[in-house]
C-alpha cells in the first residue's frame, strides 16, 4: 500500500512540474533564435517563425527599447515597428548609416541639417528640427515620421520619448556611442539595416 500510494504521489508531482510554464528567459530562448554581434554590447537581434525582435540597452546594461516587427499584431509588450517612406534621423551618423543602406531619400528631418556632412544627400526641403538646441516635438509630430531614430544621454529624455510612442509615434534608441569600440559603434548600422529591412546589405557594409 505504501509503494503503490508513494507511486501515485511521485506521477502527480512529475505530472504538475511539466504543466508548470517556464520562466520567461528559458521561453525566450526556446522560441527565439539570437542573431549573435560581432562587437557590439548594447543591442540583441533574435527572430521567431514571421517576427524579429530588437533590444536596446542603455548605460549599465538597462533595456530603454524593446521593439518587434513582422506578422504579429502584439509581442510581450514591446513597441511594433512598422516600415515606410517617411524617417526622423537626429544624429549626422545615423543619417550616413542610411544613406549607405539606400534610404536617404525617405529621411524628412533631422536635427540640425547645417550639421549634415555635404556628401549626405538629403531632400532639399528637409526640415531642422533641433537647430535651436531644442528639440521641436510639434514640427516633429506634424512630419508624421513612420519612425524616429534618436539617442539618450544618461537615461535623459526617456520619459519625454515614452510618451510621443503612446501617442503612436515609434521611436528607435540608437546608443552607438555608448559602445567601447569603433567597431562596435559601426556594427550598429546592422540594427538599422534590419529595421529599414535591409540586413544582408547592412551585414555586407559592415
């Protein structure tokens, strides 16, 4: 009698762990596979079935972006990017990096065109959007961008960006200067080469 209810005991134990979901790092892992960087620390590509997930890391290793594009409706809370014909780039880098990729021609502002090196070909009427110093979020709302690529310094800012998302508006955090190397700074025109859809070009340029 002993065994037999010392048996049932242990086949109910087994049967509850293996109906108990894994924790959300080992799901992740299972249904998800890592596009490995070669350099670069702060951000991690990974796609599943007909979706690709983007994270950013912030100072101390902090996710400030968690972002997925493809067939999904929704994904663990993360922001939906959606591709087009209209980019706000608020760094002269960024601009370079998408100039490379082919897709300068859908960038409609940027922060301070008199900073834009000449041999980066923008739109003639392309708007400034920081020229002052400050960032003018209304002009920058009213170009009604499919995304736009900006920084944080030191977590500033973070809250102001977080809201404009709310408002649909998606914003990618491109933290290259945070990283330690050159060549970690430049393998960041792989994230934006996946974004713009374009990630063998980008791989290629790189």
């Amino acid at each position: 009698m002993f065994r037999l209810t010392y048996f049932l005991l242990a086949a109910f134990i087994a049967f509850m762990s293996a109906c108990q979901p894994a924790n959300n790092q080992d799901k992740d892992a299972s249904i998800s596979q890592q596009i490995p960087n070669q350099y670069a620390k702060l951000f991690r590509l990974s796609v599943h079935q007909n979706d690709t997930f983007l994270d950013v890391y912030g100072a101390n290793q902090r996710i400030i972006g968690d972002y997925f594009w493809g067939k999904s409706e929704n994904a663990s809370n993360r922001i939906k990017l959606v591709r087009g014909s209209s980019y706000i780039v608020l760094s002269a880098v960024f601009a370079r990096m998408i100039q490379e990729l082919g897709e300068v021609s859908s960038i409609v502002g940027v922060d301070n065109s008199k900073y834009i090196p000449s041999d980066i070909h923008l739109n003639r009427n392309i708007q400034s959007l920081q020229s002052s110093g400050i960032l003018d979020k209304e002009a920058l709302l009213k170009l009604k961008p499919q995304i736009t690529f900006t920084y944080l310094l030191d977590g500033r800012g973070e809250k102001d960006w977080a809201r404009l998302q709310q408002n649909g508006h998606s914003v990618v955090f491109i933290q290259n200067h945070l990283e330690s190397t050159p060549l970690a700074r430049a393998e960041w025109i792989r994230v934006l080469g996946w974004v713009l859809g374009k990630p063998k070009l980008a791989d290629s340029l790189f």
